[in-house]
C-alpha cells in the first residue's frame, strides 16, 4: 500500500502459515505512552509494517518499572512488538522533513501529540499532511479532544477515571473512591483507535481517500461506562457496588472450603442449576428469587443462603461442575497463576521472540493468522536501516547522525 517496505528478511519471522491481513500496510506510530502504542502493536500483530518514531530518550514507558529487561520496563515491551524504531529530532527542519518524507509512504499515522507541540515542528495545519498524501490516515489520540472546554488539555488515564465516575463506582460500598487495578480508559482507547483506523481504511478502499480520526481517553471512558451511565441516564443510580453487579443476581465472590469463587449466574436456567448443585432446588421456586428482577431486589436475603451453602463445598469441584453444566464461575487466581493456566498453554496464549516473552494477539483469524515476527526494538535501533528504505544515502545518513537530527543505535542482542 504503502512505499516503504515490508519488514525485511533478516528480521524474526514467523513459522505460522498464511500471510497476515494487514500485510503490506505501512504504519507510523509516533505515540507515546499506552493507548498509541497498543494500537500500532495490534496492527503490527495482524501483519502491518510498524515505524515507531521515538525521540532520542524513547518513549516514555521504557522506564516505567521495575520490572525491567535489560534497558527496557516491561511496561514498554508490552506495548511495542513487532515494530522497527527511528529516533529522530522533530523539533529540527531536518528532522521534520524526514517525518513528512515517512508520510509520503504511509498508510496510517498514529500520533498523541498536542497541537502546540506539533505548531513547534513547523506543522500549523494537519492538512498539511493530507496534502502530502492524500490517502493518509490519521488517527489523532488526547486526553479530552482538540474542542471544548477541556480541549486540548493534557489527560493520562487515573485522572481520567476520577474525572468521568470510574472511582465512585469501584470497590466496596464503605470505600473512599478507588482507582481500577488496570488503566482501562488507555487501553480501551487504543482498542478503539484500532477500530477507528480499521474503519478509515475499509472507507478508503471505496473512496480511496484517508482521512483525520480522532479518539481521546474523556469520550472512550464515557463510552464504556456501562451499565453505570444507562442506568444514570434512565433515572436510576450508579453506586459503588464492590464485588457485586448491580443489575445482576446472583452475581458475586462467595468463600468457599477451599477456595474464593466467583458464580457469575446470568439467567433463571443458570440459578436454579446452582440449586440443584448446592442441593437446594426447591429455592429457584421461592417467590423471593423465582427472578432476577426478584433476586436483586432480594439479595441480602440470597446471599445469606448462598454463603452457608457455599462454605462447605469444596471449590474446586463447585467450579468444574458448574462450568460443565452451563454456570459460568471461577475460582480466584493471581496473575501469575493465571499465565500459568494449561488453557492459556492449549491455545497458545504465549509467544517468544528470543528472551521477548509477550500474551499472543486475542483475535484469531482463521485464514489470516496474526504472528509476533519481532520483539520489541532499541531506541533508533532500524535508523540506518529506515533511512536507507527512503533512499537516503550511508553518507547522508552519517551527516545527520553527526549533526544531531538522528539517532542510531546498535541493535540488541
């Protein structure tokens, strides 16, 4: 699609047969931090040829640790397989020609940038990228967009999820406001920016024009809100409810002999085989749970019976009868025991690139598989190399490596 080329050969490449869906797409990832970054891999999983354009400090994220591998947070290596590194000075003339050279040649540009700092690059109006490649598509990501009150404003998850209710609707009912255990409003962001390019690109095929884009943590936190702003909006409350659902029934941890289970019960079918199993049937007929419009209203009441039943039974076997019989539950597990699952190793769920250990992509396609061929690279690890792709010549490349609009560095073992 685009004129730059595809990863070259020397790079790792996968031993997965079929070629990628976006196979062929060149991609500028020019963000920094979560949501960006986590858009550019997605694309880079399913095949697209990532450029990630860095400063020469790097993105931000490669020093939020420990843990660290090597130079690297694993922070910045979960977000930034499968894509090649230039550093570059775009606060530089140079150094912003070569960004609207990489234009030229790219499918998509992924930026999080405000605009003054791209005012500082010599770049007032986005259609100046547009005019130089109209088939461009560019997904611009902030905090609060670039209009409104708060536009333009600097936005990072936490403060996002303060700002839009998230903390007043997480933990237990007694508890101050509590922040979410995983920055939700970065990556649902990110999963919505590659919603978005996606979208472009499927437009462009028919009117074959790209395309400004726009996704910001504020409207994405809103936007997933959910049930809490329905419920707001169709005259009920949205109250923190801890562990428990609140439109659901029963839906909620509960102790058990040997282990804390979570019975996630749906529908009428689901409760009364939990009543079967706990060896009271005769409950999914009480007038007081015979529904979940009843059960909710009748909780305190359920959760009580529930709690006596369960804390005699051994967890584990609650767990593999139930989901056997259509309940959906499970058992408590950390993080790392959750890795260490044997469905997660059935399905693949782990790669490795050398001493990059990553989660595989969770969309599986059947025809057009996605495929870690890279592991995250170095800061300006692919400049020589980039470069040399735009037709720049070693001595060219030289020049503006001595004169500091360039960084390269050696790649890592």
């Amino acid at each position: 699609m685009g004129a730059l080329p595809s990863i070259g050969d020397r790079r790792v490449t996968s031993t997965i047969p079929g070629s990628p869906a976006l196979d062929g797409l060149v991609v500028l990832d020019i963000s920094r931090v979560l949501a960006g970054p986590l858009a550019g891999q997605i694309l880079g999983d399913h095949g697209a040829n990532v450029i990630k354009v860095e400063s020469f400090n790097g993105d931000d994220t490669r020093g939020y640790g420990p843990p660290f591998v090597g130079e690297d947070a694993a922070y910045f290596l979960g977000l930034n397989r499968n894509k090649r590194s230039i550093a570059v000075d775009l606060s530089r003339p140079q150094g912003r020609d070569l960004l609207l050279d990489m234009v030229l040649g790219a499918d998509v540009l992924i930026e999080n940038f405000k605009r003054s700092t791209w005012r500082k690059w010599g770049i007032t109006d986005f259609g100046q990228l547009s005019a130089r490649n109209p088939r461009l598509v560019h997904c611009r990501i902030s905090g609060f967009g670039d209009d409104g009150q708060l536009g333009g404003m600097p936005g990072y998850d936490a403060a996002v999820q303060a700002l839009t209710g998230f903390m007043t609707i997480n933990g237990p009912a007694e508890a101050d406001p509590t922040k979410l255990g995983v920055p939700i409003i970065d990556v649902s962001t990110g999963l919505n920016a590659a919603i978005a390019i996606s979208m472009a690109l499927f437009e462009r095929s028919k009117s074959g024009k790209g395309q400004l884009v726009e996704v910001s943590l504020f409207d994405t936190a809103l936007a997933i809100l959910h049930p809490h702003a329905a419920n707001v909006l169709a005259g009920g409350k949205a109250e923190r409810s801890g562990n428990l659902h609140p439109n659901i029934y029963p839906y909620d941890l509960f102790p058990t002999r040997t282990a804390d289970i979570y019975l996630a019960v749906g529908n009428d079918g689901q409760f009364r085989y939990l009543c079967k199993s706990l060896g009271c049937p005769q409950l999914a007929d009480d007038g007081r749970f015979s529904s979940n419009r009843l059960r909710v209203a009748n909780r305190a009441a359920l959760r009580e019976i529930l709690t006596q039943r369960l804390k005699d039974v051994d967890g584990s076997e609650l767990f593999q009868g139930l989901l056997s019989n259509g309940v959906p539950c499970a058992p408590v597990h950390s993080v790392q025991e959750a890795l260490e699952l044997e469905h997660l190793r059935q399905r693949d769920g782990l790669v490795r690139v050398g001493e990059y250990q990553g989660l595989r992509s969770p969309i599986r396609m059947q025809r057009t598989p996605p495929s870690v061929r890279a592991r995250p690279p170095g800061i300006g690890e692919h400049t020589d190399e980039l470069l040399g792709e735009l037709g720049l010549p070693p001595g060219q490349i030289a020049r503006l490596v001595d004169e500091g609009v360039v960084k390269v560095s050696k790649e890592r073992a």
